[in-house]
C-alpha cells in the first residue's frame, strides 16, 4: 500500500516537473548580460562587436547612462515586445532611481526591431523619436543587409539625444541606508561572535543572557539612551537564543540581501552588469 | 521596573504583529496601489491621445462615420468614469472600469485597421508620429497591467493563506480584482471559415 502510494507520489513529482520544464522551455531565454554588445547571431564581427562595446563603455563613463546592444535570432513565441521587457526587467540596465538604460533589441529572422527606453529617458527619447530611428536610421540600412551600419548609426543617434538629457552625474543617495545596513551587520556579527563563544561556557539560556548584556552595554555605550539599548539587548538575547536554529541548515533565502543594492557599475574591469534602471515599457518597435 | 515590563509587552506586540502578516499587508497594500496608479497613468495617456488621432484621422477618411463615432463614444466614456483608489475594493466597479478600457482598447484597433485603406492618411506625418505615441502607449498599459497583476497575485496569496488570513479578516483586507482576458468568449468560440460554397 504504502508503496503504491510512494509510486503515485513519484509518478506525480515527476509530472510537476515535466510541467514546469515545458514552460519554461516554451519561452526564449535571456541571455546573461556579460558586456554592452550581445550578439547571438554572429552577425557583426569581432571587430565590429568590440568597437560598438568600445564606445558605448565611454559613453557610459562620460554620462552614466547604460545602452546595450543584443541581436537574437528569434523572440518567437513572444511578441518582441514582450521578450524586450523580459529582458530589461532581468537585466536593469541604467542606474538606480535614474533609470537611463536603453536596449537595442534586433530579432534577425524576425525581421523585426526594438527600442527599448529606460523610464528616465522617456523625455529626452519620446516613443515617436525612437520609432524615427527605427524606420528612417534602422530599417533602410537593414533591408541592405548592413547591421552593423543601422545599428552604430541608431546607437549614435540615441547617444546624443541622450547627452542632452540632464542627469545627476552619480548618485550618492545610499549613505542613510549602508549606515543602518552597517549598524545591522555589526550587531548580527557582534551576536554570533559573542553569542556562540559564551553559549559555548554558559550553555544557550546564560549565554543568550549574558550576549544580550554585553551587547546591550556596548550599544547604551554607543547611543546613550538607556530604552534603545535595552530593546537593542532583548534583540541579542532573542537572536542568539534562536541562532542555532538559524543555521541548522534551514535558513531562509535572503530576499533582503540582494535587489536593493543591485547597483555596481563594472566598469573599472571587463564585467558589465545593470545598475538596477527601471522600464515601464517606453520605446517603440518597428520592422524591415 | 514596570516600565520595562511595558517596554517588554510592546516590542514583543511589535514582533507578534509582524509575525503575522500585518506589516507585510501594508507594503503589499501600497504596492499594488502605486501599480494601479500606474495603470490608469497610462490609461490616461491614451485617452488623451484620442482626441488629436480622430481629428487627424477625419481630416482623410471622412466618411469612416461609424469607426470614428465609436471611438468618441468609447473616449467619453472612459473620461466619465470616476475612478478613485477604492475601485480597487469593489470587484464591481473593477469588471466596469475594465469593460469601458477594453471597448476603447477595440474601438481603437478598428479606426487603426481602417486607416490603413487611406494611402495619404499613412503618408501624414502627424498621423505617424500619433500611431507611434498610441502604439507605445499600448504596449505601457500592458507592461503595467502585467505588472499589476503580479503585485496582486502576491497580495492576493498573502491574504489568503494561513496564519495571516487571520489578520486580514481581524483587520478588513479583502483580496483585490485582478485583469482578466478582455475578449474570453471571442476566443473560446471557434471562427467560422466561410469561401461561399453555400448551396
């Protein structure tokens, strides 16, 4: 009986996992976003690729602003807006809170193409600009089968209307927060270092007690309000009451950890990745 | 002493209230508010683009009467809907709103299938440029709309599952309407495929 049931179990799990796996598969991939030229088709030689990635990595010096190429050969069974959006959503290129990224999408075998604008950039590159380029810098230069030449020539055009954009040159708004962040990290530290030492001599109940005076004191020392370091002790006292636990191996995934820092330009060496720009779907999309 | 004790009761009354959902409510509260406002931000960008595209339009294709009347009638009917943050709590008002969107959203797509009889129409810039700014507009409302189904879907799910169903019920949160397919019953019906050969 009970085999049975583990079989049916089986059979089911099984099922699930094939389910999920078709939907996944149903969908194009996005590709890892490792410099500001991405070409899947090998359309643009070596050289090509390297001069566009060139200037649009002193572009992106000079301003601040990401544009990032990437040639596909298909977006079917999505619309190429669809996949577009999937893309900048995974990628988020353009810096936090200004949003100035911008992805030339080219679906190749789809004859169609892609201006994908960042949410800071909707003023300086209005939906209609960008359909312009599309259809009178793009889609000429494409029916001749010359890519490299629409797409640096469409890439120029957005640089400059770009450059007329005014932008805070780099963004210094985290400090607040990486301060908080800090305070955080040194008391998580400070109660796993001290926490794990005396529940070691002390056993878990004494030890707690005695890491929450210790840091209670440290913080009273620190903050000099008595009501804030008696809240911050209980918070010891409880966290490394509970510690154990935590990392008996089944913690919880750190959700908090990553996306609001998403930042990081890569720029000092050859890794790319997105400053965490936003996109509410700006731009147009056009054919040849 | 006693003061410690207090202090003692409202952290642990803080925790508990955490612990249950109450403050996750109110971030995802405020999340799909502000996907909802963007999704009548670009409502609203649409409705005003009507106005220019049927004065632009009638410029050339005059007698497309019943098309550009539909479109009007549609406009106005979505500019006299009142739509506040609280349709987000009527299912009712919701399924409305969603109705009036989606008869401009069709209403739309027949004056820019017509169009396209009208060389000189497709030739006008200005009309151009507003195909432009209305397919891209198109395609933001999707964005948001999916976006807005996404934070409700969170929403939805948190209210509903155990323990903090509990604390939605203490507190009055009820799940919130999401998009649906506009054309459910267009789709399931299959089209009929007629060449004439009708004895």
């Amino acid at each position: 009986m009970i085999t049975h049931i583990k079989v049916s179990l089986f059979a089911v799990c099984t099922m699930l996992l094939f389910a999920t796996c078709n939907l996944n598969a149903e969908l194009i991939a996005i590709p890892a976003l490792k410099s500001r030229v991405t070409d899947l088709t090998q359309t643009l030689t070596t050289d090509q690729q390297s001069q566009l990635e060139a200037k649009l990595k002193a572009f992106e010096l000079a301003k601040g602003s990401q544009i990032t190429v990437l040639i596909v050969p298909s977006t079917r069974p999505e619309e190429i807006e669809q996949y577009s959006i999937r893309v900048v959503d995974t990628w988020k290129l353009g810096r936090e809170k200004q949003d100035d990224g911008i992805l030339v999408l080219v679906a190749k075998n789809d004859h169609k193409v892609r201006i994908e604008v960042g949410q800071g950039l909707e003023g300086a590159i209005p939906d209609l600009i960008a359909k312009r380029i599309i259809s009178e810098v793009m889609s000429p230069s494409f029916k001749q089968g010359d890519f490299y030449g629409g797409v640096n020539n469409a890439v120029d055009k957005l640089m400059d209307l770009t450059s007329g954009e005014k932008l805070e040159p780099s963004p210094e708004v985290r400090h607040t927060n990486m301060s908080f962040d800090n305070s955080l990290a040194l008391f998580v530290i400070g109660c796993i270092v001290v926490g794990a030492f005396l529940s070691s001599i002390l056993g878990r109940l004494f030890g707690a007690g005695a890491t929450a005076g210790i840091i209670g004191g440290i913080s009273w020392f620190i903050l000099g309000t008595l009501g804030m370091s008696i809240f911050v002790a209980i918070m010891a006292f409880l966290f490394t009451l509970v510690m154990p636990y935590l990392f008996d191996g089944t913690r919880g995934d750190g959700t908090y950890s990553s996306g609001s820092y998403g930042g990081g330009f890569g720029s000092s060496n050859d890794s790319f990745s997105g400053g965490g720009g936003g996109f509410s779907g700006g731009g147009a999309s056009g054919d040849w | 002493m006693q003061k410690i004790y207090f202090k003692l009761f409202v952290v642990l009354l803080l925790l508990s209230l955490s612990g249950c959902g109450y403050n996750n409510f109110q971030s995802l509260d405020e999340e799909s508010k502000a996907s909802w406002s963007e999704v009548l931000n670009q409502y609203q960008r649409r409705a005003d683009l009507v106005p220019n595209l049927v004065n632009v339009v009638k410029g050339y294709a005059e007698h497309e009467k019943d098309v550009l009347t539909q479109v009007a009638d549609a406009r106005s009917k979505v500019g006299s809907m009142q739509v506040t943050p609280e349709v987000l709590n009527d299912p009712e008002a919701f399924a409305k709103f969603q109705a009036a969107q989606g008869q401009l959203t069709s209403a739309l797509s027949r004056l820019m299938a017509v169009s396209e009889n009208y060389p000189n129409l497709k030739a006008d810039q200005g009309f151009r440029d507003l195909q432009a700014q209305l397919e891209g507009t198109e395609n933001r409302i999707t964005v948001a709309r999916n976006r807005y189904i996404e934070t409700i879907k969170v929403y939805n799910t948190a209210i509903r599952s155990f323990p903090q169903n509990l604390t939605a019920m203490m507190f009055g949160y009820k799940t919130k309407p999401s998009f649906t397919v506009e054309n459910e019953k267009a789709i399931s019906i299959a089209p009929t495929v007629d060449f004439g050969y009708k004895k």
